[in-house]
C-alpha cells in the first residue's frame, strides 16, 4: 500500500448503529487529519493530531470520536449519527509544519 | 478570520481551449495559498502552492497560478485543457500563524472539458 488509505470506502448505517472509519498514512508523516466534505459546502476541517496528540477539534459534536494510536493510524468512531452527517469523509496527512498534506480517498457515509 | 471564494461553481470549456479558475481570499495577515484538484471518487491532490518567493507558481499537468497580493487573488491557468482535466478544484489558505497548519478551503469548482 502507498499513500492514505481508508476503509472503507462505502458506508450506510442506521442512526442508531455504531461503526468506525479508519485511516492509514505509509508516508512517514506525523500529522493526521479528518475533513467532512459535503455537497455544496467548502470541506470542513474536524480534528488534527499532530504526534498522536489531538491539536484541534473543530467544535464537531461528540457522536463523532477520533482516535490516533499512532502516527500512522487514524480512526474516527461514529455513534448516533443524524442523516445531516451524511457525507465523504476525508482523512490527510502531512509532516507537521507542512502545508502539503496527502488525501486518501475518502470514505462515502450514508446514515439512514 | 481567513475565508476563499471561488467565483465559479461550474467552468464547461472544449477541449484544447485555456480556462482561468479563480479564487480570492480575506485575511488579515500574509498567507499561504494552494490548489487541490479532485478527481471523481478520490481524494485531493496537491496541484500546486505559493508560500514566498515569485508570484508566479507552476504545478503539475501544466497549471500554473499567479498569486496577486493588492487583489487578494490566487487565479488557476491552463493554456489548453485535456479531457483527462475534468475534475473538481479547491483553492485554499493558510495564514501559517502559531504554527497551525491549517488550511481554509473554497467550495470548489467543478471543471467540464467537452470534446
């Protein structure tokens, strides 16, 4: 594998189920972020952790929970979720102080 | 508080023919600014960037960007567009202060190349 990668790529869940994205960076960086991209919106920054420590929570509601274990692993836990958080579900990564960060392709969520 | 507009949700050009995709942005204080295209079901890519130095920036795929500081602009050009050019592109910002990296996205501009 090289670059971001995320699964899944695909995701339908119900309101009330719980389920977690995860990403995975093979670049040797040591930032990470989550971005929620819906249509018609300018892509919305949610969390950064930068060497595993969360730097910025973007005042996203707690249903959505971020975990970094690592420097190359990100995870975003869904819990409750409304049919508005329907969206593509971006992870990045870059070296901290970089502004060049490397996109995976996303995760499509659809909550019903 | 930075912000991006881009000014056209929707460019449609032929094939072979040039296409601007602009971009201003607010700020208060010096930026950096950036390109991302989008190509369909993936995730960003880095087209190209401005952080200092000549106003004039080359990225990949033959676009280039001219970051104009008294218009606080940051327009995209390509001088004749491929159809493999159909994708959506992003401008954003950065005011690079206290040592964030965050970036401040536009809503994008989705580019047709016709045949």
């Amino acid at each position: 594998e090289t670059g971001v990668t995320q699964t899944p790529r695909h995701l339908v869940m119900g309101m009330t189920n719980k389920k977690s994205l995860k990403c995975e960076q093979h670049l040797g960086h040591n930032a990470m972020y989550w971005y929620k991209q819906s249509a018609k919106k300018p892509l919305e920054l949610m969390f950064v952790y930068n060497f595993k420590e969360q730097t910025e929570n973007n005042s996203v509601p707690s249903r959505f929970s971020p975990e970094c274990p690592n420097s190359s692993h990100l995870f975003l836990h869904l819990h409750t979720l409304q049919p508005e958080d329907s969206a593509l579900y971006l992870c990045a990564s870059s070296q901290v102080l970089s502004y060049e960060q490397y996109f995976g392709p996303g995760t499509r969520l659809t909550v019903t | 508080a930075q912000s991006v507009t881009q000014l056209d949700s929707q460019v449609p050009v032929f094939e072979e023919a040039p296409v601007e995709l602009r971009c201003n942005y607010s700020s208060s204080v010096s930026v950096y600014l950036f390109w991302y295209v989008q190509y369909p079901n993936q995730g960003l890519q880095l087209l190209l960037k401005y952080l200092s130095g000549s106003t004039l920036v080359k990225g990949i795929n033959g676009f280039e960007a001219e970051f104009n500081k008294s218009q606080t602009s940051f327009h995209l050009r390509k001088p004749s567009v491929h159809i493999s050019d159909t994708a959506e592109y992003f401008c954003a910002v950065s005011d690079h202060q206290g040592g964030s990296e965050k970036l401040v996205f536009g809503k994008g501009t989705k580019l047709t190349v016709n045949p």
